[in-house]
C-alpha cells in the first residue's frame, strides 16, 4: 500500500514539476537558456527532490517499525500460548 502511494505521489510530483517549471517560464518570461534561472531551477528541484527522499526515507523507517512492533507482538501471544499450554499440561 504504501509502495502504492509512493508510486502515485511520484508520478502526480512528475505532472506538477514540469507544469509548474513552464508556468514559472511563462510568467517571468524566461528563455530556457537563461544561465541564473537554470542554476536557480536546479536548486530548488534538488531541494525538493531532498525532501521527497527525507520523507521517502521515513515511510520506510515507519514501515520497518511497524514491521517490527507486529513481529514482537505475535512473540508475545507466542508465549503466552505456551505458557497456557504448559499450564493445561499439554507441553510436557
């Protein structure tokens, strides 16, 4: 599911980019050669493609912990199945 997500948010993040690059370009009236506003386009795409990577990282540790928390959960109903076992008898 959160693959699922991830793989939607980069594709609308995809449309956005390149819509809100031509919208900036049509405003300010641009020419795509322009040395300063490329430089400066390059930074903030890579600032928002540092951001995308933080959260993506995150989602992962979430995930993991998520992951984790369940694994430890059934080894504690684990135990507590066999002790009630032992209690019965039924584990000699």
């Amino acid at each position: 599911m959160i693959a699922e997500l991830l793989a939607q948010q980069q594709k609308a993040l995809a449309k956005n980019k390149h819509a809100k690059e031509l919208l900036s370009a049509y405003k300010a009236g641009l020419v795509g050669d322009d040395l300063a506003t490329a430089k400066a386009n390059a930074q903030r795409l890579m600032a928002k493609k540092q951001e995308e990577l933080e959260l993506v990282e995150e989602l992962r540790q979430r995930e993991e912990e998520a992951q984790q928390e369940s694994q430890s959960k059934l080894t504690e109903k684990e135990k507590e199945y066999l002790q009630w076992r032992r209690s019965q008898g039924l584990d000699r």
